[in-house]
C-alpha cells in the first residue's frame, strides 16, 4: 500500500495567515492526490481533487499543487471557518490511502 | 438536493454481526461507484470497500477481507456493508461515499465527492 505521510500534525495560525500543508507519498502518485477538509463531528469535505483542481463551491483562497511523490495544500488568507482537519489522500492505486491528517488550530 | 444518509450502526459484541445502509438521493444512483470509509474515535480516515456502479466489481481493505461485504440495491438507491466476525478494532464512524471519477486512464483516478453524516459502530463486549 502507499503511504501518506502529511506535515506538520499540528499547525496554529492566525485569521488572514497564509498557510501550507504538506503530503508526501512513498511513492510516485503522478497526480492523483486529493485533500478533503473535516471539522469536529462532521464528514470530510473534498476540496481539491487531481491534486490542483479547486472542487465546485470550495472557496479561491483553497489551491493545491504538485506531482510525483510531494503535494502541498495552500490556503492563501484563513478564514474562521477553515480551522480544521485537512487530509490528503492518494488515488492512484487501490486501496486507496490517507494521510494522517494537519489539525489547524486558532492561533 | 444530493444526499446520502447512513443508518444501522450501534454497539454489538465482539464477533456478532450487523448491517450498514446508506440511503442516497439527489443523483443517479446507479451511475456512480459507492465507498465506505470508516474513523476510529479520534483517529484518521481509513478506506474500507468500494463498490462498481452496477455491483459487478468490489474491492476491501485488507484489515476487513472476508469478514465485511459491501453490496448495493440500484432499484432502492441503497448501498449496504454486511460486517460479520467484528472486532473491537472495527469500532468506528462508517460513512458512506460517492465515487468521484477524474481520470481518463488505467489508475483508480476518483476522490470521494459526497459524504453522509456517518453511523457509529461499537465493537464491545
């Protein structure tokens, strides 16, 4: 199976910081990684998908990049609603796999 | 508008069974390939079984092989996960997910787009 390694497991920031999460496969993934989105007793959202393609509705600040075996999720201005858990996600074999998951904290 | 809603989970014994359904609604059904995922309590996601669109095709994770089966009724828009000989190590939130297809190739290529709120299950004697 693929391992999923993401950085950091925690992060604190401030509304309006730029923030980047990092995802790194055991292999080569091409770039098929997604990254989803999950607050406290609620399902995972997905909200970038081929490692850079925005899904429909998640807000612009929200981007993705990168190939091959190391990703990164950025999202450009926080917002109070974006504290979270982020998780990316390989699918470029089966079974597919999660990383462990970045809990984004206030600051 | 596009839902799923799981329901049947609970506390069972160790080794007993007990059945998952996921309702979906809002979408065509039988056009999409179904998930489920599980969480174990303060833990991360873990991808348990996928489904094809018509049933023809299931694949699980190793840690549930043998023991669960996932299966669907396209005439019921209802997807099930059949968990036999369970464990404490099954306790979890399971949801339920929509098969997202992105690629154009030979790769898996999907993400999960649609998620139900989740049913809980308690392995426990």
């Amino acid at each position: 199976d693929i391992q999923m390694t993401q950085s950091p497991s925690s992060l604190s920031a401030s509304v309006g910081d730029r923030v980047t999460i990092t995802c790194r496969a055991s292999q080569s993934i091409s770039s098929y990684l997604n990254w989803y989105q999950q607050k406290p007793g609620k399902a995972p959202k997905l909200l970038i998908y081929a490692a850079s393609s925005l899904q429909s509705g998640v807000p612009s600040r929200f981007s993705g990049s990168g190939s091959g075996t190391d990703f990164t999720l950025t999202i450009s201005s926080l917002q109070p609603e974006d504290f979270a858990t982020y998780y990316c996600q390989q699918s470029y074999s089966t079974p597919p796999t999660f990383g462990q998951g970045t809990r984004l904290e206030i600051k | 508008q596009v839902q799923l809603v799981e329901s049947g989970g609970g506390v069972v014994q160790p080794g007993r069974s007990l059945r998952l359904s996921c309702a979906a609604s809002g979408f065509t059904f039988s056009s999409y390939g179904m998930h489920w995922v599980r969480q174990a309590p303060g833990k991360g996601l873990e991808w348990v079984a996928v489904i094809s669109y018509d049933g023809s095709n299931k694949y699980y994770a190793d840690s549930v092989k043998g023991r669960f089966t996932i299966s669907r009724d396209n005439s019921k828009n209802t997807l099930y996960l059949q968990m036999n000989s369970l464990r404490a190590e099954d306790t979890a939130v399971y949801y339920c997910a929509k098969d997202f297809y992105y690629g154009s190739g030979s790769y898996p290529a999907d993400a999960f787009d649609i998620w139900g709120q989740g049913t809980m299950v308690t392995v426990s004697s």
